[in-house]
C-alpha cells in the first residue's frame, strides 16, 4: 500500500458511502468507543473494536492473523487512531480494511477531529439557530423564559448530546437536529390546527428529550458516549421531569415572575400540561411513557416524534444500506422489512407562478 499520508483522508460516512467490493486505498481518523474480545466457532480469538467520529460509527473485526492484533488489543476507550488500508465492503460483515496501517492521532489532529466534519457542524449549528429563533418567537413570558433558561444553563451540553444510542441521530449533536426539525414540523402543525397552544407544544418538544442530556451525553473530548448511573437508573423521562420542575422554580424566583400571576390559564397548570407531553411522549406504556397522551398537544408531540425518528432511520438507511435489488434496499435494524427506494419528484414541467416554489423550512412566527 501506498505511503498512508498521501491518501484521501475520509469521515466514516464518507468511507460507507464510497466502499465497495473492490479494495480502496483511504484513511480514516477516528476515536476508539469500544474494545470486545470475542472468539470465533473454532476458538481462535479476535477483536471487535468499534470506531467514531463526530457523524457516524463502524466495527473493525481485528482476528489473530492481523499483524496490528496485539496493537489493537491495547486500545482503550477514548483513544484516537488513524487507520489507512484498502477498504473492501464484504457484504455479510461489512466493510473490512485490508493491509491496515495505525498510528496514534496527534493533539493537534485531535482537535481538527473533536471539530466535527464542516457540513455537519454547519447545520447543526443551523439547527440549533432556528431552535433559538422559535424559543423567542414564544409568546406565553413564562414557557419563554423557561426555555431560555434551559439553553442559558444547559445549552453546551444540549449540543454535545445525542438523541439516542443506536436508533436515530445517535451522534454527537444529534438531539439538536432532532429537536429542530421537530420544532419545524410541529409548528407547521399548527398552522393547520390553530386551536393548538403552540408555545406549549414548542416548550415540550425542546424538553421531552431533555434527560437526555444525563443519558446520553457525550464528554467534551470524545465521540465514545459513555454510560451514566443517572441514565441507567432513573430513564430520560423521569430526569425531564425533574429538570423542568427545577428549571420551573429557578424561574418563579426571578423578579418578573410576580406579575406572571395575573396571567391566564394559570402558571401551574401550565407547567402541569408541559409535563404531561414530556411523560406520555413514548405514547405506549410498553415503550416507556408512565401515561398515555391526553392532550390534543401530547398527541402531537408523541407523532412528530416518531415521524422524525423513523425519517432519520430511512435515511441513514438509504445512505448505507444495501441494495438487494433496483430499488429495493435490505432491512436494518431496527427497520422491520426492507424498505423501497422512494418516489422521485416529477421533473420536466414549468414551475408554478409563484415566488416561492418550495414551502419555507423553518416558519419561525407565532401564528396565534
């Protein structure tokens, strides 16, 4: 293989998306999340070591035969590598480098990683923009400022969490994307449904993942999302609940907060109703909610939740599934069939007479 430095350095969905059956000279600089030894039927001993970086993860299967096998067997958790070899997507295990090379990433190229791919951190940075924008857009002084207290005393641990560990936008950062583009959608919901009390569902979908953010939070220096006692013990749902209620009473103690009083419905009813959408979000007791959604605004919420999550899955999905056959891509977990590539958009007619010809994508007035 060709000297490692003079190769395309790639980010791992950039590597999913070019590798193919014939080998490929690339490197790729990742953070080690996990080690696992395992041994195969015959017994012979190899490694699973799981690889991130700031927008995917992949398993390298190191077997005894590798010449870097005692190498990789010392790799601890949190430790960045560059990995330069012929990638080959096999099929049934996945993609495999092949004449590996490792080293050590340097500090300085530990930075440049901890950073993020540009594009991604671009709309995360968009995302978490627009997050703002609809927070100020609020009209209700109390579920405003309770939002702008979370983001005041929560908002760089908000950007460094994930939305879930494996399912959907499990990446560092992932709960901003995921908590935009809900915000967008439940907005434009509103507009349809104008007896909704768009504050309230806004408020609740920034804060029905919020415990989250002790479940599956990523440290300031890594991609490798660590298990926490919080998380394990208590779940994100009943974590949200404690956080809002804190939040609510830091609230109550500022001094606008008495002329709040004045104010109908009721300030505890409110904060009653954003709780509610926090508990019954999963919308199954089987799926985790301790209630079942009662309100026109925790229906909602619980369908923009779950649109989201599953568009996220389809989308990573097409991005590096497999192709059984012209359109149809094989199931991944947890996608129960295979799925269908969609429908192109008709081409080849004028547009419309309009100024705009595709709806905005973040409407971020309060239409009521």
């Amino acid at each position: 293989m060709d000297d490692a430095a003079d190769l395309d350095l790639l980010t791992l969905t950039q590597l999913k998306q070019i590798a193919g059956p014939s080998a490929q000279p690339y490197r790729v600089h990742a953070q080690v999340d996990n080690r696992i030894e395992k041994q195969t039927s015959g017994g012979a001993p190899f490694l699973e070591v799981k690889l991130a970086d700031a927008g995917d993860s992949m398993v390298w299967r190191v077997f005894d035969n590798n010449p870097l096998f005692q190498d990789a067997r010392q790799l601890q958790r949190g430790t960045f590598i560059e990995l330069a070899a012929q990638w080959v997507d096999t099929g049934k295990y996945g993609i495999e480098p092949r004449q590996p090379q490792m080293r050590l990433l340097s500090d300085e190229e530990k930075q440049i990683i901890l950073s993020g791919d540009a594009d991604l951190a671009e709309r995360q940075r968009a995302d978490y923009a627009d997050i703002v924008a609809l927070v100020e857009a609020m009209r209700d002084p109390r579920l405003k400022t309770l939002c702008s207290l979370f983001l005041e005393k929560h908002g760089e641990r908000f950007r460094r969490t994930a939305a879930a560990r494996e399912n959907h936008h499990a990446r560092r950062g992932g709960l901003v994307e995921h908590v935009a583009q809900m915000m967008r959608t439940a907005v434009a919901i509103a507009g349809v449904y104008p007896t909704l009390n768009h504050d309230l569902l806004v408020a609740g979908v920034l804060f029905h993942d919020c415990g989250k953010l002790w479940e599956n939070t990523y440290p300031e220096t890594g991609f490798s999302q660590p298990y926490q006692l919080h998380g394990e013990m208590l779940g994100h749902i009943s974590l949200g609940l404690e956080l809002v209620n804190k939040l609510w009473r830091d609230m109550m103690d500022r001094p606008e907060a008495p002329a709040w009083t004045m104010l109908e419905p009721a300030g505890d009813l409110v904060r009653m109703h954003l709780l509610h959408l926090i508990a019954s979000h999963h919308g199954q007791y089987e799926f985790g909610s301790p209630v079942l959604p009662k309100t026109p605004e925790a229906v909602i919420l619980h369908h923009v939740d779950n649109i989201d999550a599953k568009m996220e899955m389809l989308r990573r999905g097409y991005q590096n599934g497999k192709e059984l056959a012209p359109g149809i891509i094989e199931r991944f977990r947890p996608w129960p069939v295979n799925v269908l590539s969609p429908l192109a958009r008709v081409s080849g007619l004028p547009e419309p007479l309009t100024d705009e010809t595709e709806p905005r994508k973040q409407p971020i007035t309060n239409p009521v």
